[in-house]
C-alpha cells in the first residue's frame, strides 16, 4: 500500500498584542468600513519589541512537539520573507531554543508567501523516500509596510508550525501540483528596508490571475475537477481578498453563485482567525487551514481540501490534501483560542512604539520585558542576536497597582506657600505593573511618555545621582527647574531606582515596569504624581515589602520634586489617599465628598510651561504682593463650603474670584482669560486646575461650572469638548 505523507500536527502562535482596526482607522481618518468590510479584517496582530519570527516560530512549534516525535525530526524547514539574517537560517536559532536532535539539517526558504508550500513538498518528497523522519516545517513573518502607508491595515504577524509525517493525523498531501510564475513587481523588500514595497491593487490582480493560472495546470495534471474538492483554502493577506479568489474560482470554472456560497461557509470558518490576526505572509494559508479545522465542529474527515498558495513576484501553487479520519483529535482548538483570548489591545501610540523600535534596532540593544511567553528576543550583543528560554514563564510572577489623578479645585499655586488647597480625586487612574524578568536589568515600558527601553541598576544609579546633584544646584540657584529631568521617562527610572534602594533589592534579580495611564499628561491632573505612586507600590507588594503612607510620600516627594523644584506634595497625598481634602503644609484634612460628584472639565492641551516653571514664577508674584496669599485662602474656604452646601450660587462667585487670583499671579494665558469670560458671560463660572501656563495658549485642564448646554455651546466655539469626570474614594491599591 501507498504511503500517504502530510501534516500530522499544526499550531499557530501570535504575540500578546493586537490593534483593532477600529482604533487604526480613527487615527488615520478612515472609514471604519472600510477596514471591517471592505478588507474584511477586525484586528491586527502586532510585534512587541521582545519578539522576532525566532520566538514565535518557537512558540507555535513548541506546541505541538514532544520528546518522543522531537527524536524523530532530522530537517526543520524555516519559511519567512522577514528573515533575522542575510546568512545564517533563523531556523537554527529555532532549533537550539526546541533542543531538536543534533542530527537534523536546518534551512531557510524564501519566496514571499509561497515558501512554506515549496517547504511542505520538500519535506513530503522527503519523507516519501524515508518515511520514519518527520520534519518540522514553520512558516514565521511579521507583515510591515510602514506607519501611515496604503498597506498599513494589511499589517499582521504570526507562526504557523507543521509537523509533516508519513499517515499524518490531520491532511495527507496529494500528489500533483498545479504552479504558475511570472516575472512581476507587485510586492518586494530590498535588501536595505525593512518594510515592504508593494503596488497594492496590482498585486491582488497578479493574485487572482496566478490562481486561476495553476488551478488550470493543477486540473491538467492531477485530472481532477471543481466538483472533486469539498472545501477550498486560500492565501490571506486580508479575508476579503480570499473572498474575491473564491469567487473568481467559481467563475472560472463557470458555476452558478448558488453552488459557490455552498462552499463559502466552511471558507468563512477558515478566516476567522486571520480576521484578528491579520497578514503573516507564508503561514497565512495554513493559518486557514487552523482556522477551518478549529471552527468547523463537523467532522470533515475523508474530504478533499483544495489550497492555493500565492507569493508576490510570483510563484503560484494549487494542490489538495485529503482530512484524515480522527483528525478532530489532533487538533489544539482550546490552546489556540487561549492564545487569542490573552492578547491586549493597543492604543495607537503603543502600536506605533512597537513598530518603531523594530525599525531603529542596530546593535548592543536590550529590549525590554514585555511579553511573558517562553521564548524571548533579549537584544542584540556585538552583533549577535540573543534568544532565551525563560525557565517557567507560567511562573512570572506579576504586581499591577493603580492610583487616581485629581483635580486641584482651589488653592494650587497658594499651596506651596503654605496656604490651603482644595483638591478631589477622580476616576482616571495611572497603573503600573512590576513583573520579573530573566536577565539583571530594569525594563521601562512606558507608553505615555513613549520610551521602551532597558538599564542595568548601575546605569539607574548614576541617573539617581545626576538628578539628584542637579535638583541641588537648583535649590541653590545654579539651574533651572526644566534643567533637572532632561527626559520625561526619566522620572520613572529615578522612582524605580529610589524604590528599589530603600527595599534594598538583590540587583542580581531582573525587573519589568510598565505603566498605562487614562491621565492626560501634564495637564495639571496629578498624572506624574499617580506614575510615581502606583510603581513605588507595586515596587513594594513585588518585592514583598509593606510600605507605610509615610514612606510612600517621601519617596514620592524626592522624585516629584525633580520634576517641580518644591513639590507642595498634594498629587502625591491624593494619589495614595484618594478621596476630598483640604491639603496644607503636607497635612491633610478630609473633607465629605461633595452632593454632586461630576465635575466638568475641558482639556485645553499641555502648556507650554512645566509646573516648575509656573510655580517659581507665581512665587514672585506671592513675594512682591503679601496680601495675596490671604485672597487665595479666603476663596479656597468659600470654594470648599459652597461645595459642601451645594450653595451653586457662591460656588460661581468663589470660582470666578478664584479665577481672577490666578490670571493676576500670570498663569492663565490670554486665549483661555477670553474662554473663561465667555463662560462666565452665559452665567457660568470656570478656572484652571493645577500649575496653568506662564507662556504658550494652553493651560491644561479647566473646570467648568454652569448650564450644560450653555457650556457647551461655549466650549465648542473654541474647539474644546466637555468631559465630565467622578470623584473617587480609593487612593493607591493593588488590581
Ligand atoms: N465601506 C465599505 N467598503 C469600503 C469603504 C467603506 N467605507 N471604503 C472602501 N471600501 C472598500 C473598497 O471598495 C475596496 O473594496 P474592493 O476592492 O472590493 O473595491 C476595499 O475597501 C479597499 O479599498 P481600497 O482598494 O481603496 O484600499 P486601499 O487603496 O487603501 O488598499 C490594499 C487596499 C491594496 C489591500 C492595501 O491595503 C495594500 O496595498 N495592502 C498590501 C498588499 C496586499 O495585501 N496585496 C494582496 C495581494 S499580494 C499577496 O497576496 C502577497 C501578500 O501577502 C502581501
């Protein structure tokens, strides 16, 4: 009897990280529409800085090998179109991460899309002459074609690992391929870019014409008809043009549209998955074919699959396979759908960071820990790139704290004078998550101030000792406040360095931070005061130390203080309290939470000034005009009983007021005066919350009191949009 010879195992492995096309298509302006319907495709995955087609060619291979079929593997066929090197087969990385058999040949092959089907009829012609070898095909890619280009939505990566055998468990390949080449320019990479060109309409038209080419030399040879095949898979480089090649099939076979929708159920059924993942070039057919046999719970066993694979340039293949019986039982459905389900969505800036640092890599670069899978891409060292196997990434271990912005409703200038302050917590938070890493370095993934990088814990020391020397020679008048933290991440290196001096961590260990903000930044809502806190907390709770509100404040205030010369400290004791407070001189007294605990506000845009600059010009102000102090802490009081006695009517006297203390201390810039006065002239009232701005048209964040629609027929005018924020109880905590 015939040997049949096929895939006996398939796994597909995608990273962490998805973008939706919803979030691509409001930041690029597009019709939303056009992205879910007119290419079909709903997410994309997306590469963290800590992956390459090595990790999840060893992700997706791990899968579906174990010690007894590893002894048998003697050939790993690599297939990628983003290879990590012009010489040495990325497949040998693969093979020292799996510790597959010495006695094994490795390679990689290249030919756009198509060459993981060159790499499955290598590897049956392989096994048809030694049919106890098996062989490890693995199809890796990441799909770029750059920020803001026609192809940016066509994006995606992902690896698809076969295990190819003689009476494989899941498709026996036929005999009898159908091919077609053409000399064309339709998509190609250089050897000098990293992202692709492509001529994008041209290319689905070569597409579609090289499928209807080798399925006539695929009917030529093998004999067979339309009517011989149950389900047809096709090369995705988005759902919808798999759609249109279905169609342009039955067309050219001459069938009706009734009999071609029969078959576009079970096609649906294969594009699930490329609908969330999006393009992963050579894995993408038989990423389909995952999809199909992971979806479809009828069992298709004995039915004929026809595949065709399509690589730009081109080289076309049609060829079929058979679904074995009992293949339902090979297949890894629920490990494929735990891959998808633990994915995060990104935010369009963290997509862009992403893509951006696998563009700048050169060499002796760390990259920071942000996936948690077993295989990592760890850098890149004298030109050597560096791969590990973390030791148990099941057992990572992870602390995520979170602590709330605020609102300054009165007082802020007067503060740091001593005077009270009026100040709430809001329900818009900072998280910070501290996880380990395997190397002995501190990793920053710090999206809103957009730095990924990594330090050894001597480099962090040296910037501690540099910030602070420079916050010296500030105090003593030698520099200005802007002259301290050259780098806003740096803010965040000093807090993790501070904290992890006073835990007196063992710098032998490794350490991810990341943190994640709904805070705009700089706007005067406490967003850098909720980072510091929520990462010297979840610094702590990993190391397994308590930290004291005490403790918390001051290491706070060390690092506040970088950023704003005297830090009056009040973000910092909303941040880890929450909650409404009548805050002086680092003492607190805690106020009921208002009646009513929305509070609108528009986001003017981040001043031009810092909030060091604003405070030590506002302190002139104090020093040339003793009595103002005494102004600001009348109305802070009025302020605070108006809203203690819903008294509407002095909440707008006292905000107004309050209003014209701060344009007089010169940090209300001249377009915002004219906002605020046309607020009040509909009856309203509205001032700026937090530092302002001595220079620039922005002030961050203004609070508005008044008729909504009054306000809003306002805010319009000048381009603002009102939000409404709630007040919050909880200071800092663990989630
Ligand atoms: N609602 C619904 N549909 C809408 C819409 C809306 N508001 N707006 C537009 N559409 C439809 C369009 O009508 C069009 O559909 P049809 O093709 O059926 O007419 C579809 O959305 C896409 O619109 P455009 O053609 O205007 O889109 P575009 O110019 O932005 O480019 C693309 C689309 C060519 C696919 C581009 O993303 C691209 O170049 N991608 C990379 C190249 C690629 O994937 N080529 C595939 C063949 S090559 C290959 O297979 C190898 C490989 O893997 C790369």
């Amino acid at each position: 009897m015939a040997v049949t010879v096929g895939i006996d195992r398939i796994s597909f492995y995608t990273p962490p990280f998805y973008l939706p096309m919803a979030t691509l298509a409001k930041a690029r302006g597009i019709d939303p529409d056009k992205l879910h319907i007119g290419l079909g495709q709903r997410d994309m995955a997306v590469l963290p800085p800590d992956e390459s087609v090595v990790t999840m060619a060893a992700h997706a291979a791990e899968a579906i090998l174990d010690d007894d079929n590893k002894a048998q593997i003697d050939t790993v066929l690599f297939a990628t179109e983003s290879g990590v090197d012009q010489s040495k087969a990325a497949g040998i990385f693969v093979h020292h991460l799996l510790d597959l058999p010495k006695n094994c040949r490795v390679l990689e092959l290249k030919q756009a899309c198509y060459s993981a089907t060159a790499a499955i009829q290598m590897a049956v012609a392989l096994i048809h002459q030694q049919p106890d070898r098996k062989i490890l095909v693995i199809a890796s890619d990441v799909a770029r074609y750059g920020l803001q280009s026609a192809g940016e939505p066509s994006q995606g990566c992902g690896s698809v690992a076969l295990l190819l055998s003689a009476n494989p468990a899941i498709l026996a390949i036929e005999p009898y391929s159908g091919y077609y080449t053409q000399d064309v320019m339709d998509f190609w990479r250089p050897n000098y870019r990293d992202e692709a060109l492509v001529e994008g309409k041209y290319s689905c038209q070569i597409y579609l014409q090289a499928l209807a080419e080798s399925w006539d030399h695929y009917c030529a040879q093998s004999k067979r008809q339309w009517r011989d095949h149950d389900i047809f898979l096709y090369h995705t480089p988005f759902p919808r043009l798999a759609e249109k090649a279905h169609q342009a099939l039955c067309k050219h076979v001459g069938l009706t549209s009734s009999s071609s929708e029969e078959t576009h159920a079970g096609l649906d059924l294969a594009l699930q998955y490329s609908r969330t993942i999006g393009n992963c070039y050579t894995g993408s057919l038989y990423l389909s074919l995952a999809s199909l046999l992971d979806h479809q719970s009828a069992d298709l066993s004995g039915q004929r699959v026809g595949l065709y694979s399509y690589g730009s340039g081109c080289v076309a293949e049609f060829f079929s396979g058979i679904l074995q019986p009992g293949y339902q039982a090979h297949l890894l459905t629920a490990h494929h759908r735990a891959i998808l389900k633990d994915r995060k969505a990104l935010s369009i800036n963290e997509y862009e960071q992403f893509y951006r640092f696998h563009s700048q890599q050169h060499d002796n670069v760390d990259t920071p820990h942000i996936s948690h899978g077993r295989y990592r891409f760890a850098g890149v060292d004298d030109h050597k790139p560096q791969y590990q196997r973390q030791k148990s990434p099941s057992g990572v271990k992870v602390v995520s704290a979170s602590a709330p912005g605020k609102l300054i409703l009165s007082g802020e200038h007067a503060v740091v004078h001593g005077a009270p302050a009026l100040v709430i917590a809001v329900e818009r938070y900072t998280k910070a998550t501290v996880s380990s890493a395997s190397d002995q370095k501190l990793s920053f993934h710090l999206p809103d101030v957009g730095h990924i990088g990594s330090e050894t814990f001597h480099k962090l020391h040296r910037l501690k000792t540099r910030l602070q020397e420079a916050h010296g020679k500030f105090r003593r008048g030698e520099r200005g406040i802007s002259d301290i933290i050259q780098k806003p991440f740096e803010l965040l290196q000093y807090t993790a360095a501070n904290a992890l001096d006073k835990f007196a961590t063992p710098d032998d260990q490794g350490f991810h931070i990341h943190t994640e903000s709904n805070l705009p930044i700089g706007c005067g809502m406490g967003s850098s005061a909720a980072s510091i806190i929520s990462a010297n907390y979840a610094i702590a709770h990993y190391l397994g130390k308590t930290i004291d509100d005490k403790t918390q404040y001051q290491l706070g205030l060390r690092a506040e203080n970088l950023q704003h010369g005297y830090s009056s400290g009040i973000d910092l004791h909303v941040a880890i309290h929450g909650g409404c407070h009548l805050f002086q001189n680092g003492q607190s007294t805690v106020q009921n939470m208002p009646a009513d605990t929305n509070f609108y506000i528009v986001n003017t845009g981040a001043p031009d000034a810092n909030t060091g600059q604003c405070v030590t010009h506002s302190r002139q102000c104090f020093q040339q005009q003793p009595d103002l102090l005494e102004k600001f802490v009348e109305v802070t009081q009025s302020i605070a009983y108006a809203l203690q006695s819903a008294n509407q009517a002095q909440l707008i006297a006292s905000v107004r007021l309050n209003h014209r203390l701060l344009v007089e201390i010169g940090v209300v810039p001249a377009p915002i005066q004219q906002f605020i006065k046309q607020i009040e002239e509909v009856g309203g009232a509205a001032k700026v919350c937090g530092a302002g701005s001595v220079k620039g048209e922005k002030a961050g964040i203004v609070w508005l009191i008044g008729d909504d629609q009054a306000l809003q027929t306002v805010a319009h005018q000048h381009g603002f949009s009102i939000e409404t924020l709630h007040s919050d109880y909880d200071g800092v905590k663990l989630i």
